[in-house]
C-alpha cells in the first residue's frame, strides 16, 4: 500500500471515529433524559412505592415461616 493511500484510510478512520463518538454522545445524552424523565414521573413513583410495600410483606411472611421451620426442627 503506498503512503498516500495509507494517510486517506487513516484519515477516513479518524473523521469516522469522531463523527461516530459524537453521534454515540448524542445518543447517550437522548437516553439519560427519558431514564430521569421517567424516574421522576409520579406514576412510576407510585408503582415503585406499592412494589417495595409488597416486598417488605413477603420478606416478614418468609422470615417467620424460616423461624417456625426452625422451632420446629429443634423440638
């Protein structure tokens, strides 16, 4: 390959890199804002706090099945 055909490639490759790095940011930059936007939405709010009241019931529920279990392995 001869040196002037080397330079345009790597010519080619740096302005595709930074063109695809700023596509790439843009991208980026574009899912951020919906993930906050739907973080911060009062639906999903809701949603999460009905999710993590259900989760501390069954921890309980399960805790003291585990403890019964026991007391009742050791008798």
């Amino acid at each position: 390959m001869s040196m002037g055909w080397k330079i345009a490639f790597f010519g080619g490759l740096a302005v595709g890199y930074v063109m695809g790095a700023k596509a790439g940011r843009q991208r980026y930059e574009q899912i951020a804002r919906l993930g906050r936007k739907v973080r911060q939405s009062p639906t999903l709010q809701e949603a999460a706090g009905v999710v993590q009241e259900q989760a501390g019931k069954l921890a309980h529920t399960g805790r003291q099945r585990v403890v019964r279990a026991l007391h009742r392995a050791e008798a």
